[in-house]
C-alpha cells in the first residue's frame, strides 16, 4: 500500500468505528462498543505507523505529500 492510501485509513478507522458504534449502540451487547471503538483506533494507529515506515524510505525532499478525495471548485489560472 503507498503512503497516500495509509493516510486515508487513518481517516477512515475512526469513522468507520463511530458509525458502526452509533449505529449499533441498542444491538451491541455489554461492552461490545467500547471494544469496536478501540479497534478503530488502534486501526487508525497501525495505519500510522505503517505510513510512517513508508515515509521513511523515501528521500527527505519528498516526504511531503497532498491528497485530495474531490476537487470543489477548478479555476483556470
């Protein structure tokens, strides 16, 4: 995976585990939800590390990277 992909997981993690926690609070038994929270953010944290590591390999000129999901509003110019 490149780096701009563990960038978006560590977005992702989080959002995916509130979703499935506030959607699920009444059907979650006991301490379900605080076990799925905390998967999410250790996802979110080895995603971290593992696009650190990336990062790592490459030169220092090019460590700097830009993602965008969408572009909002294109101007010549």
């Amino acid at each position: 995976m490149n780096v701009t992909g563990y960038g978006w997981l560590v977005l992702a993690f989080p959002l995916a585990g509130m979703l499935v926690v506030a959607l699920g609070w009444r059907v979650l038994p006991g301490r379900t939800a605080g076990w799925v929270a905390s998967a999410a953010i250790g996802g979110a944290f080895a995603s971290s590390i593992g696009m650190l590591l990336q990062l790592l390999d490459k030169p220092e000129e090019s460590r700097s990277l830009v993602g965008t999901a969408y572009t909002y509003a294109d101007t010549a110019g």
